[in-house]
C-alpha cells in the first residue's frame, strides 16, 4: 500500500494500532513529541527516513491493523466494540465529570478548548476492549511484594527518619510495603473526636501548579478514554488535599485543601498503572524509566514535600465486631472483616483490603468534613450499612445533612446512642508510595457483643467491594496466613497490621494474637 505520509496519516496508522504517543513513538524509535506534534499539526509532512520508518511499520502490521489504517484514512467506518461510537458521542458531551476532566486537561497541558475531547474521542475510538480486560487481567498477576520491592529500588533510603513501613507477625512472617512513614506516625493510639482529630481546612487552597508535558497529557486522555470504555465509576467529587501534617501520639494536627477528583486522577492516580505495566512487561523501574513518576514524585522529597504537589488520600480501618461465645465457634472472639474490592473502582481494585475504605473528601460541611473520623464514619454507613445516599458516585448530594441523627442507619443509630459502644483510633499515617496518597490506618472496635446479635445480619458490602471475608480475633494461624496473601493492596497491609497490634493491646482475651513489631527501611 503506497502512502503519502502526513501527520494526519501517522495519526490513523497510531490509531489502527491502538497505541498511546509514548508507544507509538516507541514502535517507531523516533521521540514521543514528534508523535505529538503530528496531531497538533496534521499538514506536516514527516521527515524521509521517518516516512521510511512508517512505511516498514504499516508493512510489518497485522492484517487486522492494515484494514483498520485502510478504513480511517479513506473515511470509512471503523468495526467498534458494540455501542463504542454512540457512547462516546453520549459521554463526552452529556457527562459532568468528563466535561471537567477535558476542561481541566485542556487548561493544564496549555491546549486550545476542545482538544481534550478530540484527542479521548480519537482515543475511545480505537480501543480495542479484549486488549483492556487483557491488561486488566496482566495487571492482576503484579502483586504487593512486587511493587513493594520496585519502588524500594527506585526510591531508595532516606537520611530524616522517614523510610518504608515492614512489620513482623510473630515469629514467622514478615511484611513490606510502600507506606512511607515515621516512628512518630506509628502506634498513635488517637480517638478520632474532635479533641484529638484536629485536621483543618485551609481559608485558601494553594494552586495545584501541575503543568503537563506531551507524554502526561498523552496519558491523561488515555486514561479517560480507558475510563469511558471500561464503564468505571467515576464522579468529579470534591476531595481534600493534604497541605501540611503534624502527626504526633494521640493527636492528627495538619492543614488540608481542597481539589478536585478529576485532576488527582489524570496525574498522580496513573503512577501506580506505569509501574504495574512495567512490570508486566519486564521494562526497568528505575529512576529515568518511569516518565509520570519521574515528573509527579521523583524522590522522597517529593513525595514528603505534600504541600508542593497534589497530594490526596483517604482513611480506612480495621473493624473488629465484638461476638458472644458460641457453640460452633467457641470462645467470645471479635469478628475481623476483609473486603475484596471490586474491578470497578479506581483505587485499589481486584485487591485485599480492609473495610471501611474511602477518599478523605467533604459531603457539605467543608470545615467539619476535615476530621478524619468524619469520613470514617460515613464510609460506615456507606460501605457496611448499605447507605447509598451518602455514596456521591451514585448520585447528586441533595441532604443538608446526610449524616443527621435522623437519617443513620438503624446500626449506626444504635452505635451513637450510648458512649463507648463505638470505638475509632488512628492508628498510624503514612504517604503510599505508589501514587503519593496520605493513609489514615484506623482501628473501628464495636465492643458490645449485643450489637452481632441484633444487626450481624444488616452488615453488607456496597459495590465498592466484590466479597467480604470473615476472620476471628482468635484465629492466629488464619490471620497468619492472611498477612502472608500477596494479593493486599499495601495501604491496606498497613492498616491490617497496625489494627492488630493496636487490638492486641486492647482487646483481653477476646484476642489470641502473636507479637506484631514494626520496623521502618
């Protein structure tokens, strides 16, 4: 097939390849902007040896791709993936979140107005939804440890006290993961009630200062068209962003912001898919290899420097339910819940997790929203008690105040009736290395067993989660087991193995559980 080579041609052949700028360019061993460049200027003409190089690249495609290059450069229809073209067209003019996430890329790659929409509809386009799932499922096979041993690489030590939280579970086990901490963010034993929980909302939020280079915004609209076509939950909720933080034993001190939802995840959310992908495909890890971390978090400073960056997060907890003795199971025991998360959600999906688990984010009031336990009691109701009105990726948020007396669950409203029967404790904080998100690991301990008997039978998951696993506080050698699954995201490593320290210490002989120790690297 004879070819007159233009931008606009080099584009169709990208596009019949499915291919991101950085993996076109890669294909063709030329640089990622002059990919880039073809789009924003279609009439140019490629230079000879790069039309040489397209010209071996068409004639070493598939039969598949020629016939699909064929069709876009002659103005034919493309064969999509059934219903691909009318949600495109419905999704990126109807829908809220993406209309602010093609604004807010426009704005921040310094783009004309509406070339975020053509370049993710470009994109939705031409995605092939098997090579997704098959991705999805390549994905999967990376685990905890090794993205644990990755970033350990490419971060290395650092000399100010802060290194990766590990920790022993008995004599036998042993775990690593990516949180970044401090012997002063460990074992804070802090209530979460406005006394101790002194998180506050900044009178101004600072500008994000994200500025994007061809390759971030490359793969920011890839990631939106990925979104789209994998039918993923996603809503432009408000979220807080960490500006400072003054951790210390029983108190949670710091200054938070406020961002949006769409901005988080057309930047720092895609770290954790670069390095995942690497590893998939056996490509270094190492500093200069990964070009969004190497841009957004290159070094431990960043990654402290919280207030520099766009830095958001979220609080998730431990939850030991008081049980009575009982025939089968024997002896009074706390009822440990896991939760497998679902392949829908954007943080954590397909991974081990404990439950609640949620963004730190406002519902409406701002100011008081700040507390962590604020948020820990809303994913509460939402994530165990089966509240969809205060899950905001399911609707608008139309309640002055969802979390009002009169309108908790009849659980939760048994919980907040009588001091003591609801106990919340941060437990540790750190920064997850693999997107630089804050964790707020807590401890929710409900310690009278009369609450299993009337309400163990309305505790569900919301679709946040794909299945929930049961656990006992006295069952050494099943938890063991459980520290031990690769499959645990680390945030959630890290809120397990903080919780049982900290329940061990608290909870008599309802706990039969070895000594947990930690130790920063």
């Amino acid at each position: 097939m004879s070819v007159d080579w233009t931008g606009e041609t080099a584009n169709a052949l990208q596009y019949a390849m499915r291919l991101t700028h950085e993996a076109f360019a890669d294909r063709l061993g030329i640089g990622v902007r002059t990919v880039a460049s073809w789009h924003q200027k279609p009439d140019t003409k490629p230079r000879s040896d790069v039309q040489g190089i397209l010209d071996t690249a068409l004639e070493q495609a598939p039969g598949d791709v020629k016939a699909r290059f064929k069709k876009l450069i002659s103005g034919g229809p493309l064969d999509l993936p059934t219903g691909a073209s009318e949600d495109a067209e419905r999704r990126l003019t109807a829908d809220a979140t993406i209309v602010a996430a093609l604004n807010w890329l426009d704005t921040h790659a310094g783009w004309d107005p509406g070339t975020a929409r053509r370049e993710v509809a470009a994109r939705l386009v031409a995605l092939d939804i098997r090579d997704l799932h098959d991705r999805g499922v390549r994905r999967g096979r990376v685990n905890q440890r090794d993205t644990a041993r990755a970033l350990s690489d490419y971060y290395g030590t650092s000399s100010t006290g802060h290194g990766r939280y590990t920790a022993t579970f008995g004599p036998n086990t042993a775990a690593s993961t990516t949180v970044l901490t401090h012997a002063d963010w460990l074992d804070l034993d802090c209530p979460l009630f406005p006394k101790h929980d002194k998180l506050k909302l900044a009178g101004v939020t600072p500008a994000d200062n994200i500025t994007m280079d061809e390759a971030s915004a490359d793969r920011a609209a890839q990631r939106l068209a990925e979104t789209l076509a994998l039918g993923h939950r996603m809503v432009n909720m408000p979220l807080f962003r960490l500006l400072d933080a003054d951790m210390r034993k029983h108190q949670l001190a710091g200054t938070v912001g406020v961002t949006d939802f769409v901005g988080y995840v057309v930047t720092m959310d895609l770290l954790e898919g670069e390095l995942v992908d690497a590893l998939t495909t056996d490509k270094p890890t190492n500093v200069g290899s990964l070009p969004l971390r190497d841009t957004y978090m290159p070094n431990l400073s960043a990654a402290l420097n919280v207030g520099d960056r766009l830095c958001a997060g979220g609080a998730l907890a431990l939850t030991a339910i008081a049980r009575p003795a009982d025939a089968f199971r024997g002896e009074p025991d706390y009822l440990l819940l896991v939760q497998e998360r679902s392949g829908h959600v954007i943080n954590a999906a397909r991974r081990l997790a404990v439950i609640p688990k949620g963004f730190h984010q406002p519902l409406t009031d701002f100011r008081a929203d700040a507390q962590v336990g604020a948020t820990l009691r809303r994913e509460i109701e939402e994530e165990l008690f089966g509240r969809d009105d205060v899950d905001n990726t399911v609707g608008e948020q139309r309640y002055a105040d969802p979390m009002h007396p009169s309108r908790l669950s009849e659980p939760m409203r048994w919980l907040q009736a009588e001091p003591g029967r609801l106990r919340m404790e941060c437990t540790g904080f750190g920064l997850n290395l693999v997107s630089g998100n804050f964790e707020f690991a807590s401890l929710i301990v409900i310690e009278d067993e009369d609450f299993w008997t009337r309400f163990g039978g309305d505790v569900q998951a919301n679709w946040e989660a794909s299945r929930l696993h049961q656990y006992s506080s006295r069952d050494a050698e099943l938890l063991d087991e459980l520290v031990n699954d690769v499959a645990w995201s680390n945030e959630g490593l890290f809120a397990l193995l903080q919780g049982l320290r900290r329940l061990r210490e608290i909870g008599g002989n309802r706990v039969d559980l070895p000594e947990i120790e930690w130790e920063i690297r």
